[in-house]
C-alpha cells in the first residue's frame, strides 16, 4: 500500500506540472495571439539625433527594438522635419495637418505658444517610472501645473580636467565639490602660455554658473523662480572673473593668435586632447569622445562648489495625435523608462557603443548598470548632488533666450550702436564696457523679457 501510495503522489505531481506548463504555454500563447490581434498603430517621430539608415546608431536600434517589443506598433521617422530650419518646418507640419505624433523640443515655450503640446499629465500621474525622474527636471517640463513635454535626454554641463597637467605642475588638481577659490588659483597657476598650456577653455561660461555656485538663492544666469538677479554682486562679480580670465591670457579662445601658436590643435576641443588645456567647458556628451581618444588622466569636475548642472532635452507628443498613449509609451522606451533604459544598455554594450546621455533616473539599478559601462567618477557624484541641482534654461523658461542673448538693448557695444543682451554681456568680458555701469538696466530687461513671456503662455 505505501509503495502504490508513493508511485500514485508521484503521478499525481508528473499530472499537475504537466498541466501548469500547458497552462503557461496557452497563456503564453494566448498573450501572443492577442498581441498579434491589436490594431496596428503607426507612429510618425522626428528627431535629430538618428543618423541615418545606413548608420544604424543607437537610436535607431532602440527604434527596433521597441518595435520587437511591441509588434502591433510600427514606427516611422520623418524627415520632413530637420535640422535646417527644425522649427520652420515643424510649423509648416502643423499647419498642413501632417504634424508628426512625437517630434524633439528645441523650446518647449515655442512649441506652448503654438499650440502643438499634448498635455500629458494624466498619463504621467499613472506611471510609476515618471515618479523616479528627479523633481527638478519633472518641473522643468510642466507649465501652470501641467506638464506638457517628455524629458528625453540628460546631460550634466561642467568642466573636465586634465589631471596629468596639474600634477606636472605640482598642483592638486580640482574634483567635484572643490571649493571657487581653489578652481580659480588652480587655473591661474597652471597656465603657461610658452609651453602651450592654457587653465580653461571658455571664459563666458562663468557668468552662467557662478552666481548659483555663490549663493543657493539663485539659479543659472542668476534665474531663479521666474525672477533675475543680474544687478546683484554675485552677477557682477562673475563677469568680473570671466573678463579677467579672458584679458590676463588664462583662457584659450581669447587667446590672440601669436600666443595660440603655441598651443596644438585647430579649436579648444583639439586642444584639449593634445593635452594643452588644463580645465575644458563641456557636458558630459563628451565623455564618450574623451574615453576614446584622451590619452591622459581626466575626470569631469562638474561645477566648482558641487553644484550639479543639468541640461535636459525633451520631445514633445502632438495634439493632434490619435495614438497618445502609444506616443507615450515610445517616448518612456526612448528616454526615463528603466525597461528602455536598461534595453539601450544592453544594445550599447553589444554593439560596443559608448553612451552619451545619461539616465534620467534615479533607480539605483539602472544608475549602477550605467556606471558599469561609463566608469567616471565625477559624473556618478554629480548624480549625489542632484538636490542641489539647478537647470539650464534655454530649453524650458519662457522668455530666457530673449533675456539671455536676443533682446534689443539700446546700448552702442563695440560696432554695434544697438547690442543684444548676449553681445552686451560679451562686451563686459572683452573689458570694453563696464558691466557695473548697466547692471540694473540688463536686469530690468531680462525680468520684463520673462514677465511679458509668462503673461503670453498663462491662457495656454
């Protein structure tokens, strides 16, 4: 009897995993045939960061990707849109009813003011990968408390460094956080125009971060809360620094061209790979160009103080769409979402891609596969300071690119008897005028730029 007994328990078990593993293969093939019984969806994309056919670059590979992932959807880039004139041709999109379903954001207050953006945030306020994007890019995307674009790209601005360089010169070489004081010495210490060494690349970029980097209260170009601070000693102070970088020979791109004799390379980005600048002005879509062919010690220091710069870019899924939620679910695959993220891992180790965007993510699993690939250690600790992150503008806050660079001054600025607010500025770095002597009347533009642009987009 216990021997029946046992050979029966056995049957009995043989029976019932032989019935789940049916079950599993009906279910599974129940799950197939229903994929294959949704309606086909075709979605039109631009962007321009897809190369072409014959490349087969990573974008394009995620493309099909997705497209495995999802049989019933079809994606279909349009080339309509470019790169020539990407707004102009986006307009003319629209106002022939052939807007593409997703299309790439050069401004999303442009894109606002046309009446093109979907408002997403019911699709947002239901996914759980959205809630992982850090809060001050989710801001960044939403106006009058809806949000109206996907951020789709990453990218942390800063500085690199050359460390070789520093340690030739007996000099402790900066890393994220390093304090403004020592960022400064450091750069003027290790120029040495006759052996062709320049401290740092770009001498304008100061004006953007350093106010931020000074005092918490204030953002990029000193904007903070829709607000400018450009009469402020913090401003003034860093064009100061930025004209005495560019007039005492520490930066390479003021450089006159007999001191640039010296130097090898065509441009600052030659430059630096040759080894003659000490601290070059980038975002972190150099790195992969920088593991490739520096043949020296570098790290990315970010911003001087610790302060995480973020520039994101962004998509935008039309109004006039009829696939929404599928535009949305491409949009997570391509950008913030971990499944997708992880898949364009995957790919890039694969194909022996280096990536040069970063996760726009806080998931710990997907920032540790990422550093996996892209071993940089300052980029990983700008990661730990986001919550002291401030955002570069161009992209999202209305009114910046006119209080920033466009905007009508009134001012005579070199041979310019009415200087823009961007040719302005670099006039104060050339020692040509006083920035002390417009300060205030630069600020009360740059805040009646952003007033008149957040009164434009309220009704939208």
């Amino acid at each position: 009897m216990k021997k029946f007994l046992a050979i029966f328990a056995v049957l009995a078990l043989l029976v019932s995993l032989a019935a789940c593993s049916s079950a599993t293969e009906t279910s599974g093939e129940k799950s197939k045939e229903k994929d294959s019984k949704k309606e086909e969806v075709i979605l039109s994309y631009a962007n321009w960061n897809l190369g072409t056919e014959e490349e087969q670059n990573l974008e394009r590979l995620m493309i099909k990707a997705f497209e495995e992932k999802y049989p019933h959807i079809k994606v279909e880039i349009n080339e309509t849109v470019n790169t020539k004139d990407w707004n102009g041709t986006l307009a003319t999109a629209a106002s022939s009813g052939t807007m593409p379903d997703l299309f790439a954001l050069p401004q999303i207050p442009l894109a606002l003011s046309n009446d093109w953006l979907l408002d997403i945030s019911e699709l947002a306020a239901k996914d759980k990968d959205f809630a992982n994007i850090p809060q001050i890019v989710q801001d960044s995307a939403s106006y009058n408390g809806k949000i109206y674009a996907v951020p789709f790209g990453q990218h942390f601005l800063g500085y690199f460094v050359n460390k070789d360089l520093y340690n030739a010169a007996n000099l402790d070489y900066p890393e994220f956080g390093t304090p403004i004081e020592e960022f400064i010495s450091g750069v003027k210490e290790v120029t040495n125009l006759s052996k062709g060494i320049a401290g740092i690349n770009n001498p304008s970029a100061v004006i953007d971060w350093y106010p931020a980097a000074v005092n918490t209260d204030m953002g990029w170009y000193t904007l903070k809360d829709g607000q400018y601070s450009l009469d402020s000693t913090e401003f003034i102070n860093a064009v100061n620094l930025a004209k005495e970088f560019s007039t005492n020979g520490y930066a390479y791109d003021t450089l006159t061209d007999d001191q640039k004799a010296n130097f090898k390379g065509k441009d600052g980005n030659e430059v630096f790979l040759q080894g003659g600048l000490a601290i070059k002005w980038d975002g972190t879509w150099a790195a992969p160009d920088l593991t490739e062919k520096a043949t020296f010690d570098w790290d990315f220091i970010g911003l001087p103080g610790g302060v995480t710069a973020v520039a994101n870019d962004f998509v935008g899924i039309s109004k006039s769409s009829k696939h929404t939620e599928e535009a949305y679910l491409f949009a997570k695959w391509m950008s913030y979402g971990k499944e997708g993220y992880l898949k364009r891992l995957e790919i890039a180790d694969k194909e022996g891609i280096v990536l040069n965007t970063l996760p726009i993510t806080t998931d710990e699993e997907v920032l540790d596969e990422f550093f996996a690939l892209l071993d940089v250690p300052g980029i990983r600790t700008a990661y730990d300071n986001l919550d002291k992150a401030i955002i570069e503008p161009v992209k999202m806050v209305p009114g910046y690119v006119d209080a920033r660079w466009q905007a009508l001054t009134g001012v005579k600025a070199g041979e310019k008897a009415n200087a823009t607010t961007g040719e302005l500025v670099d006039s104060f770095v050339k020692g040509e005028l006083k920035v002390e002597d417009y300060a205030k009347q630069l600020d009360q533009l740059a805040d009646q730029k952003s007033t008149e642009a957040q009164e434009a987009l309220k009704n939208k």
